[in-house]
C-alpha cells in the first residue's frame, strides 16, 4: 500500500481518516491535520475493558482517556462521529498472550460484539504548541517518529495491567526547555508537563540511540533530552500483562480525532 509522507496532504481530519481508511496513507501522522488532537488506541475485549478504565484512571499522565467506545461499537461518539476505528488508523498492532502477533491496517475482521476501544491523549498533539512558542520538533523536520523508551518507572496496576511507563523524547535546546514545560503543562489530557528532564539513565533507559519504538534521535549541540509520559505504555503493559488480545495503533500512526487543540487547553 501507498504511504504518503507529507503532513500537509491531508490537512483535516476527516481526510487523514479517509485516507488511511482507504490505504492512501499508512505511514506517521507527526504534523497531520495542524490544531486537531490525535490519539492514541487501545482495543479489549469487555472482560478486560473495566480493568483497563481503572488502570488509565490511575495512571492519568501516560493514559489519559480522551473517549471510551460503547462495547461492540467502533464509532468514537465523543471525539469523531461517524469515524471507525477499524479502518481510520494508519497502522495497528495485534498483541496475544503478551506478544507482538501482527501488524496490519485494518481490524475489521478481529473487532466483534465483545470489543471497547480506548482513545488516550498523544503528545502529538501539544507539538503544535511547541513549535509556536519556538521550540524545534527535530523529527518533523526530519520526517521520523518520535523517539519512544521503555522506563524503570513503574505505573499504579489495577486488575490484569501491570508494568512501567514508556516515554517520548524531544531534544530541546537548553534555553527553550523552561518554556517546553510551561507550554505542555496546558495540556494536562495529551500528557502535560514532561515527566524527567536530563539523564535518561535516572529514569533507566541506558542508550538513547537505541529507542524501543520509533526512530532514534536528531539533536543539535546545546540540546537537553527532555522525556513526556506515552501512550504507547499499553503495549509495554501488554507485554507484561500478557491480555488474550490486545490491538493498539502501530507506534507514531495515531488516531486523528475532530478535537480542536484549544479545547484541551488548560488556559
């Protein structure tokens, strides 16, 4: 299938949804339809889906709810009517029993009458932000995924889910990084404020250029390594949780949703 590479091509989010239904589009989504929240998903089965909504409830910095499916529905009622998130990612991950299963660009034929879906606040969205308040998004110039690791940080377990948080990473020159903090801390449900700044060893990840998901790094001299709370942290909680089934967005291909940005603004 055709992957597109320029955020500009689809500049709302009904058209990165159609494309992405329709295969035009299986790549990122870094940059995508410019002031509309993206998200991150999370697909269970309902004896798992309660236990799932205690655990994001406890962990609200790396899974922030922003909508919950009714069971059995794809449709998003909350955050894009008439959307489908069988067809409208990207790119999915099938997990079973804790390991990675499949990738593929479509669930139409896993999702069934005992489905919920979960969509988790990404910090896809705050980039924006950044990049107005004159903050470089080094991947974006680049045309690469955020850099993304697993952490020593452990999250609250609630019922099956149990495990560390993982965190995305943004090289911030040394004199924007105050102001990297103040401007994401407006977005306390795409996970606000970073959760470490400096080194990644205090937070136990031993090799920054060997990220667990995503691409690794760019930086420029004078960056400081700045980490963000992620909502990839499901997958690394189904790895060792070990659900049945669990399907998530493929890391960096989100959930593009009719949310203005502005709305999740704090102030």
């Amino acid at each position: 299938m055709a992957t597109s590479t320029h955020a500009d091509t689809f500049s709302s989010p009904s058209m990165v949804r159609s494309a992405c239904r329709t295969g035009r589009h299986t790549g990122h989504t870094a940059a995508m339809a410019p002031g509309y929240a993206q998200a991150n998903l999370v697909v269970l089965p309902q004896e798992l889906a309660y236990d799932f909504l205690v655990f994001c409830h406890r962990n609200p910095k790396p899974c922030p709810l922003l909508d919950v499916t009714d069971i059995g529905r794809a449709e998003p009622v909350q955050t894009a009517p008439g959307a489908d998130l069988r067809t409208d990612l990207p790119g999915y991950r099938v997990y079973r029993n804790g390991e990675l299963a499949d990738e593929r660009t479509d669930i139409t034929e896993l999702w069934d009458h005992s489905m919920a879906g979960f969509l988790l606040g990404c910090s896809f969205t705050f980039e924006q932000a950044l990049l107005d308040a004159g903050i470089p998004m080094r991947h974006h110039d680049a045309g690469s995924v955020v850099s993304m690791y697993r952490t020593s940080i452990p999250c609250t377990p609630a019922g099956r889910f149990h495990g560390e948080m993982v965190v995305s990473l943004r090289m911030i020159p040394a004199d924007r990084v105050i102001r990297s903090v103040e401007v994401t801390a407006r977005y306390p449900e795409v996970h606000g404020a970073p959760i470490h700044i400096g080194d990644p060893a205090a937070i136990g990840i031993s090799d920054l250029g060997q990220p667990d998901y995503g691409d690794p790094p760019i930086s420029e001299p004078g960056d400081v390594p700045v980490f963000w709370a992620c909502g990839v942290t499901p997958q690394a909680i189904a790895m060792q949780s070990r659900p049945e089934l669990m399907i998530t967005h493929a890391p960096g291909s989100m959930f593009v949703t009719d949310v203005p940005i502005n709305q999740l603004s704090s102030r």
